[in-house]
C-alpha cells in the first residue's frame, strides 16, 4: 500500500480539486496537461494510501464521495495555506514582519486603535497588489504595569500607553505619548454627591482622607504577573471593587457602586449630562505622563517595516491626541 506521507502532496490535492471543478478524469487531465490514465493511476494511490473510495465511477460525471468532498474541503484549505505561507515568507523577505504584537493601555481610545489598525489592514506591499499584507496583527489590552511588562518581557513588539516610572532594562526606546489629566467621579445618587453641594456660590471645600475611606472605591486590576503591580488613589483599609477594564470602571461608577478617578476625556460626556459627578479631593486631580515604547535590541535601521508604519503614525500629534481624547459613547461621539 503507498505510504499516505507520498501520495498525499499539493500536486494531489490540486488534481483532486480539477477533477471536482471539471466534472471528469478527461476535462481534469486536458486542464493538467496529463493523459487521463495518469490521473486514474494517481487517484487510486491516493485511494489506497488513505483506504477509501474518493471518487464514484457509477456515473459519466466524476462525483466525490463523501470521503472524497472532505478531502476536497481539507485539501482546499492547506492548498490556500501554502499560498499564505509563501506571501508570508516572500513578505518577510521584503521586510514585512509576519507577526506584530501590540499591548495597547486600556485608558486610552478603542476607536482611534482601530482606526489605526483599519488603515494597517488596507496597506498593499507592492503598487498594484490586490492583496494586502501578510503580517498578521496581534492587539492585546493591558492595564499600569502590565503593558510595560508585555513588552520587556517579549510578548509584544510595540507598547503603546506605559507610564514613565518604570525602569528601562535596555534596548528599548521610549517616546512620549501624552498627558491622560483625571477627575474624581460619583454617580449623581452616590452619598458623595451629596457632600459635593452647596448652598453658597463657593465651590465645596475638597473631600478629605476620612471622608472617602468609609465609601466603596473602584479600581482597574493591574495586568502585570510578574512586576510589582501599582496601585492609584486607593486608601489604607478602603473597601475596594476590582474590575477588569477602565470602562467597567465607568460602569460600575454609573450605578453608584463606588467612587473613584476616571480619565477626564472618558467622563467628560457622562460629567456634561449630569449622570456623573465631579468631586474634588484632597489629593488634587492626577496627571498620568504616558508613553510608547519599542523593543529595538539590534539597532537602528533594523525595524520591520510593520513595526516602522506604526511608529510613523504615533509621530503625528494628532493621532496621540485622538488617542488621548477620542473615547466615543455607545459607539458614537454623542454624548450620553
């Protein structure tokens, strides 16, 4: 019996699928350029090698069996797969990275993101390519530590949104982003609120260390696993509900579930339609100093031209500051 390793190759599965298309050895063979017996020969490797009946030879037409349609659907499959495979490596070749990974900070805009990674999708390597690139894309999520520590750690290529403090272990650079200012948030029916009101023209004297500590604070988990985690605006011994995202965070503020700092441009329509509150506090209104950052341990000039198409558009002011200020609602730049 022929071994299934040999007979089953890309010149077989691309008979397998002329014969199909054709409707017949004969049509198959003239397309292939081979004598029909040729291709009856192969067929029947095929078939022993596997052990089934591929083909149906009770009728004119050439109809696959089932067996045969699964190895048509499969052999399809692989057949687009080696195509990929070697666009991909022709790409590479061409300086196309194949894969490009990218932490992005959760605070900052999902829209601008995916802006950014439509543009990407529509690049075509080559004038007059009707394909697009062969670098697959990886975009992941990652809150304080964790996205500086998805990039020195080589989970991801490039990290957009770490904060400044962190220390540069070496062969990275580091650029900055922008200035994320926060505001301290509660829902309208939260007891804080209530403290924020006055009866005077005089803004409200800011909340203090022991007025907050007997209320709820929200808070987003750091993603890091093995650097320090970091902590923000949370008091000794406060009750705390950890969410996973910024915009859980807004959720779980919406409904008076806790209190807490939001970035300024994602409450700023919720703070304009009265369903957010702002408050000050005695610690002020922080300013995160955000940065993007690279791993580039072999020098300049060796980028992947991925890797290098984003860098370029970081460069624009517009495009940090879009990803800075540009949180939509429900989906839209409406306000709530």
């Amino acid at each position: 019996m022929p071994d299934r390793r040999h007979v089953l190759t890309p010149d077989a599965l691309a008979m397998m699928d002329a014969i199909a298309r054709t409707g017949s050895f004969a049509a198959a063979a003239r397309e292939l350029g081979k004598v029909p017996s040729a291709l009856t020969y192969n067929v029947r490797q095929l078939e022993e090698a596997l052990d089934v009946l591929l083909f149906d030879r009770s009728s004119r037409q050439a109809q696959p069996t089932a067996a045969g349609l699964e190895l048509l659907h499969e052999g399809r499959r692989l057949l687009q797969e080696l195509e990929a495979v070697a666009n991909r490596v022709k790409r590479v070749a061409s300086g196309w990275e194949a894969t490009l990974s990218i932490s992005v900070e959760d605070i900052l805009s999902t829209a601008t993101v995916f802006d950014l990674v439509e543009a990407f999708c529509s690049l075509r390597p080559e004038p007059g390519a009707t394909q697009g690139l062969a670098t697959r894309l990886r975009l992941r999520s990652d809150v304080l530590a964790g996205t500086w520590e998805a990039l020195i750690s080589g989970q991801v290529d490039l990290a957009i949104g770490v904060a400044a403090e962190h220390p540069n272990p070496g062969g990275v650079e580091v650029r900055p982003l922008g200035e994320v200012p926060f505001v301290f948030c509660v829902a309208p029916h939260h007891p804080l609120a209530e403290r924020g009101r006055t009866l005077s023209s005089l803004p409200a004297p800011p909340l203090e260390h022991d007025q907050l500590i007997a209320h709820r604070a929200v808070a987003v988990a750091d993603t890091a696993q093995k650097l320090q985690p970091l902590t923000r605006n949370l008091l000794p011994g406060q009750d705390v509900l950890t969410v996973p995202t910024m915009r859980a965070k807004l959720e779980a503020l919406l409904r008076g579930l806790g209190c807490g700092y939001l970035p300024e441009p994602l409450a700023r329509p919720w703070l304009a339609a009265g369903k957010l509150v702002r408050l000050q506090t005695v610690s002020g209104e922080p300013v995160a100093k955000l940065h993007y950052a690279w791993r580039a341990e072999r020098g300049p000039g060796s980028l992947g031209r991925a890797l290098q198409w984003w860098l370029t558009q970081l460069e624009s002011p517009h495009t940090r500051q879009a990803l800075i200020e540009r949180h939509l609602v429900d989906g839209t730049n409406a306000a709530p």
